[in-house]
C-alpha cells in the first residue's frame, strides 16, 4: 500500500480525511488528516426472513375440511347417563315417556341412563334438544 501523501510504501494504510478528500495514507501521515473511522460492521442478521413465505406454504397444505368432520364428533361427556336421567324427571317423564317424544325405543334410553350403550349422533341430538342438556364436550 502506497502513501497518497508521502508516497512510502505503509505497510498499514490509514484512511484519512483531509481538507475534504479521502486519502490512504502511512501511518507518520494520518497525523494531517483526521482518520476516517471505519464505520462498524453490522453483524449480519441471522433472523430468517422466511418465516412468512413458511407460514403461507404451510397454510396452503392444509385443508380445513378434513377436520370438521372430527369436530362433529364430539366427545360424550362421561356422566351422560345421569343427565339424560335428571333432566328427563325435571320434566316429569318416563323413560318411555322420552323415548316416545324423540322417536326412540325406551330400552335404548334405559341403556343411556345407565350408560351402556353411547347414544348416537341422532339420539344425541334430539336428547340434546328436547331435554335443553348438553351432551357433549
Ligand atoms: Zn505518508
């Protein structure tokens, strides 16, 4: 590296300002100039700027209609069976009685109430709605 002043070969050029002009300079120089600090390298970001094109392709992969099928089948709350048997007598009812109202035989209502058997998705739903319960999760 040659001096821009003195013409020396410097083995560490410094950059100096003088009188406006940039120059590389030796080392016994720099003393005309005020040094031209280098300015701090910025650590270069490692944040992945990915993540949103990710986010979208992720999006694009799903599909919602797949789920909804599951939602549908909601779990039967564990105590259904007493449910459906302290809301039936609130209303006054005999098993029989209920099984009329909502189309079904009265033995399937017997084995609700006494929870051995898992109502159906129908029988869950006009239970649901006629005894104002709720039967699911
Ligand atoms: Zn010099």
């Amino acid at each position: 590296m040659q001096c821009e002043i003195c013409g020396k070969d410097a083995d560490t050029a410094v950059k100096v300002r003088i009188e406006g002009s940039e120059m590389m300079v030796c080392s016994n120089c720099k003393t005309l100039g005020q040094e031209v600090k280098k300015k701090p390298e910025k650590p270069k970001k490692t944040t992945k700027k990915t993540t949103k094109k990710q986010k979208i392709s992720v999006k694009r992969e799903k599909s919602p209609q797949r789920k909804s099928v599951y939602d549908e089948m909601d779990q039967i709350i564990p105590e259904y069976g007493s449910l459906i048997r302290n809301a039936r007598e609130e209303k006054g009812l005999t098993q029989e009685e209920l099984a009329d109202k909502i189309n079904e035989k009265s033995s399937i209502i017997s084995k609700l109430e006494n929870e051995k058997k898992l109502p159906e998705e129908k029988v869950i739903k006009k239970l649901e709605s006629f005894l104002e319960i709720k039967l699911r999760e």
